[in-house]
C-alpha cells in the first residue's frame, strides 16, 4: 500500500450495550434479500456463516463485533447464525492461509497482513460484494471511499474502509498541569507558543513535570509521524505526507518545511523541555505518564484519545493538531480507500445472498459504527455517524471530530490512478519505504537522540536514496511488464488544501 493517514489497527473495545432493531436504510435487491431471509423459505436449514477477523473491535463479548453478530444471530434465529472468530493477527494470518490450503476458508475473513486485496482478486480467491448489497448502501460512506484498482476492480466493489478518517498528527494537552504552572489551558497554535509554553511547565515543574512528551522509542514509525506533524504543518499544503511531496512527484526530506522540523525538535529538546525519556518510550508508556501528569503535551495520533480515557477516564484534557509556524490550520491528506487488512467475500461461499445481509444490516452498517463510536475509538467511515453527538461517550470527542473537520482532506492516490503501481508498492514497502533501512523513522531517531550531527547532509541523502529507490522499482515494474512510470506519483494539480479531485 502506498501512504495513507490513516491506516491502524483499533484500539481495544470498552464495554457498551446496543441492540440493532429493524432492517438497514437501503432499498433495492438487499431490502428484497433481507425480506426472504427474514420470512424464511420454507423448512430451510439454518444458514450458518463463518466470520474471521483480527481487528480489535472484535476482541471480546462486548465488542462492537460481537455486539453486533448477537443482535444479528437473534434476529435471523433459526435462519441464518454467523460464527465469528478473533484470534490476534499473527494467529489469524496462519489460520488463514491453512484454511485456503484446505479449502475450508471462512466466508468472510481479513486480509492476512501483508496481503492486498487485488492479490486475492487475481488469484480469484475473492468475490464483490456488488451485488450482494443494495445500491443505498455505498451512499453511507464518505467520498473517496471506493477506488479503482484499490477496493474495487472493473466497477466491483470488494471491500469497505473499516475505519474513517483519521489524523496520525495530533496534540494532546494535559489542563490541569497547563492550570498549574500559571497557563491558559488551551493548545498552542504557534511552534513559538508550545516552546515557551513548554518551557514554563518545566521550570515550574522542578524535574518532576515537564513540557512535552512523545512515544520516541520503538518503533521508528511514530518517531517519523511525530516530526511529520510539524513538517506538514510548516509545509502548507506542498508536502501533506510525511516524506513524500504529490505535488512535486518525489521525496523531499531534504525540503525547508522538513529541515525547520527536525531543528524545532532539537530546539525543544535543548531547552529541557522534554520529558527525559519520550527518547526511549513507547508511545504506550508516554501516554500513561502523560494521564499521570508528567506532562503537558503529548504529541501522538488520533489512538491516543480512547488510549488516555482508559488510563484514566477523568482526565482533564483536549486534544488539537500539532502546532504550525504561523498558527495556520494543517492540512493532512488521507485516503480512505486501502488496499489492505479489509473485510473481503471468499469466492467459494455457498451463502452469498445471506453473506450481504449480514455486511449491510450488520458488519458494515450504520448499527456497527455506532456501537463502534460510542467506544471513542476513532472516527468511522460514515460521516452521518460521526456527526451524531448521540454518538459520543465522552465531551472530549467532540473536539477530537473538530480537529479532524478543520485539518484532514482527501489526498490524491496513485493506486487509484494506477493499478499496475501495485508491485512498486509491495517491493519497497509502500510509499513509505518501511522496507528500507535504516527507514526514515530510523534516521529521526539517529537525529533526535544526537547520533547524526549534520542534519541537512543527513536528510538530503536520505531523500536520494528514497527517491532512486522507488525510481529502480518502476523500472523493475516496466520491465516486468507493468504500464507505470514516475508521472504516476506527480499530482501537480492538486492545491495540497482541499479534496483532490482527479483530473479527467
């Protein structure tokens, strides 16, 4: 997959209670569907399908998984009974790919990680769900949710986004310890106010609290996101992806956006005013000390915010995108359209009809997602959904759907444009290049810990390396066969501030 913002596991499901009454909103061939399967046919036998996921929200009773499938099982007794399945990925992809080998592969399972859904198309291991559902139901989604050559092929749909948009650039600020040390509590809007406000708490704080904290440790990956979230801020709108410029078609590291970035970054860190430790930390252990008070900022992703409600559900604090130079609003691209860790069809299910009754009344419908977001967990793929403050357990969601309103638009995709570039992503590990090493978090953390002086040197040659890397696998595509070039990554068009929308 290429770079998209977004893309994550859920965090764990707290317990909430719903039950799903009456059939989906859709009309056409799934109301027809659902009106057959809910009459039964006479002295049918139980339709029994198997469902398999690794996804978090379906880990335990009261998940919104597993909330949803009793509803669903109570509600076809007798006519259709779904059995699902959670096991952890690296348990779940094992278990996958034997139940191909064996042929008794579940109905609805997802993807294996690593896996990509145009594989399982080609290998015809996988069937569209158009067709399955009623023509209302793709209408629930948020624009751009659907792309060629990423989720669906020749007109198909094959697969849904699980979750919605969502920010890996985020400001966390603790208001009590801000109240503490003399301070409006409010987020800083300005790189000048998070340091002076930074620097404030940590005099104040005598070695005890300090400024900012940040999960600095492994992996390298939320080192990079951390300083993206300055760098595609200074950038205004001409890099919206950490490391790589659509507007320009390449790697530009070596940009002023990204070298006044990591400068910042050691600036603060010179100060005093981080935590001494976010250099090491998990970013499960900088958002626990942050819940203690340790800190007052805490620079992490969208995760962060159900991660400090269960540390601590009486945390006073809010949460904002990362500060910018001059106080302007960020704008972060996204892609809600991914090619991976899906919920797909297997091509050999004997229960196809009763397959698309579940993933519209029940897997992938508006019930789901509001479970799904009653658990603050992040924003879902349905904008009706997350616009409903019925919908929100907790006051500080609202400003976390704010700041996702004012900073996300949906970024230009190269996939989508492209299907052939496929192998070019799998060969270098998207278009982040985690495949690369070191990789770009890496380089960071060789940075910020003081291990690599010559900032600039440093990050140009990165950038080279980066940009001739992904250069080697389009010849290597080409080669193959495959009708891609360089001009497959080069969007000029698109302004970096708004919804992208492809030129025709």
């Amino acid at each position: 997959m290429l770079k998209r913002s977004g893309s994550v596991t859920m965090a764990a499901a707290l317990a909430m209670t719903v039950a799903i009454t009456g059939c989906s909103q859709g009309g056409g061939k799934q109301d027809a569907n659902s009106e057959s399967a809910a009459n039964g046919e006479k002295a049918k036998e139980e339709v029994v399908l198997k469902l398999w996921s690794a996804d978090s929200a379906w880990d335990g009773a009261d998940s919104p998984g597993m909330q949803v499938i009793k509803a669903f099982n109570e509600k076809y007794k007798g006519q259709i009974r779904v059995e699902a399945k959670y096991a952890p990925w690296e348990s779940h992809n094992t278990a996958v790919q034997a139940a191909f080998a064996s042929g008794g592969e579940p109905d609805v399972f997802q993807l294996p990680l690593g896996s990509q859904i145009s594989d399982y198309v080609s290998k015809q291991l996988i069937q569209p769900i158009t067709g399955l559902v009623s023509d209302n139901w793709k209408g629930q989604f948020y624009e751009g949710s659907f792309q060629e050559g990423v989720n669906q092929f020749d007109g198909k749909i094959y697969a849904w986004p699980v979750t919605g948009p969502s920010l890996s650039y985020m400001l966390f600020y603790n208001k009590d310890v801000l109240k503490n040390a003399g301070l409006e509590p409010r987020a800083p809007k300005t790189w000048d106010e998070l340091r002076e406000m930074a620097q404030k708490v940590t005099a104040q704080g005598k070695g005890d609290v300090y400024g900012i904290t940040f999960g600095g440790g492994t992996p390298a990956r939320f080192t990079q996101l951390t300083v993206a979230g300055f760098a595609v801020g200074a950038s205004k709108g001409e890099s919206p992806f950490d490391g790589f410029n659509f507007r320009e078609g390449k790697y530009d590291l070596d940009s002023k956006a990204w070298l006044d970035s990591v400068n910042f970054f050691l600036t603060l860190k010179k100060d005093g005013s981080f935590l001494p430790s976010s250099f090491m930390l998990k970013t499960t252990e900088a958002e626990a000390l942050f819940a203690e008070g340790k800190a007052a900022f805490l620079l992490n992703g969208r995760w962060g915010l159900s991660n400090l409600k269960g540390l601590n559900p009486n945390l006073n604090f809010g949460s904002a995108y990362t500060p910018t130079p001059d106080g302007s609003v960020p704008k972060y691209g996204y892609t809600l359209a991914v090619p991976e860790r899906a919920y797909v069809v297997a091509k050999n299910t004997k229960h196809a009809k009763e397959v698309g009754i579940l993933i519209e009344e029940a897997i992938a419908s508006k019930e789901f997602y509001n479970i799904f977001m009653k658990q603050g967990i992040s924003l879902t793929p349905m904008p009706a959904v997350n616009a409903d403050e019925s919908n929100y357990p907790f006051p500080e969601l609202k400003e976390f759907v704010n700041v996702h309103n004012e900073a996300w638009v949906l970024g230009p995709d190269p996939i989508a444009r492209n299907p052939e570039l496929v192998p070019v992503s799998n060969k270098i590990g998207n278009l982040v290049q985690d495949k690369m090493k070191p990789n770009t978090g890496e380089v960071l953390q060789m940075i910020l810990n003081g291990k690599a002086t010559n900032v600039e040197s440093i990050l140009k040659e990165h950038s080279d390396k980066m940009n001739k890397n992904l250069q080697d696998a389009v010849n290597k595509a080409k080669a193959d066969g495959a009708k891609v070039d360089m001009k497959d990554f080069h969007f000029p068009e698109w302004d970096g501030s708004s919804n992208y929308k492809e030129v025709k």
